[in-house]
C-alpha cells in the first residue's frame, strides 16, 4: 500500500509541473538567467516590434498621452512614427502618430486578458484533476 501511494505521489508530482508547463510555455532556447542580465527593450521599441509584426491594414485602437483616442487601420509604418487610417464623417482621413505619443495600443477584437484567464484556468483545471485521480485511485486500492 505505501508502495502504491509512493508512486502515485511521484507521478503526480510530474503531471502538475508537466501541465503548467503547457498552460504558459516558455520562449524556444532562452535562458532565465541570461534573459534578467540583457538590457531591457524601451517601451517605445516594444511598440515598434508590435506595430511591425501586425503590419499594415491592421485595424487597431491607440489612446494617446493627450488622452486622444483613435480608432482606424495602421497605413505606414516609419522608423520614427506610424500612420492611422480613420473614417471621420464619410471621409478618410490620415494621421500620423509618434511612438513617443502613444499610451496604449490594441488590436480590435483582440483581448488579453481572456487569454490569461484561460490559460489560469487549464493549468487549475489540470492540478485538480491530477489531484482527484489520486484520490480515485486511493479510494479503488482501499
């Protein structure tokens, strides 16, 4: 009987690591350590990267340090700044935005937290059930 609950507390104890694991996987061959000590990117270049990797014609929300908020397509996009597409009264007008000048920046229909939530929720929901086939398989060796 200890054997038996011995070994179903080490597999345990693999299957919940192994489950978180799978809920936030880590960045392909990037070391922790040397991730801490490398110089941390400027909010302004996590912006460019972003604006980049969406590319034009990506419809996206930008709340200015002004307080302006802008709702059209990204049109350009420069080294220095990005320009923004915008209906304003059936006509389309375009406008030019500094990086500097950006508070935040969302893709439409695009929401992150609701993939956090979810993947919160697999790696609880993994824990549980590790835990409850435990307890089942206790309970059948009694």
């Amino acid at each position: 009987m200890l054997k038996k609950c011995t070994s179903l507390l080490i597999v345990s104890s693999l299957i919940y690591p192994m489950s978180v694991r799978l809920a936030y996987p880590r960045e392909p061959n990037v070391n922790p350590i040397s991730q801490q000590s490398s110089a941390q990117p400027t909010q302004e270049e996590k912006l460019k990267k972003r604006i980049v990797e969406w590319g034009t014609n990506k419809n996206v929300s930008v709340r200015l340090k002004s307080g302006e908020k802008l709702e059209g397509r990204i049109a350009e996009i420069r080294d220095n700044l990005f320009s923004i597409q915008i209906v304003n009264k059936g006509q389309i007008t375009s406008r030019e935005v500094s990086y500097g000048d950006v508070k935040k920046i969302q893709g439409k229909n695009e929401s992150g937290a609701g993939k956090v939530i979810g993947l919160t929720a697999i790696g609880i929901l993994a824990g549980v059930g590790a835990a409850v086939l435990i307890l089942f398989l206790l309970y059948q060796n009694n």
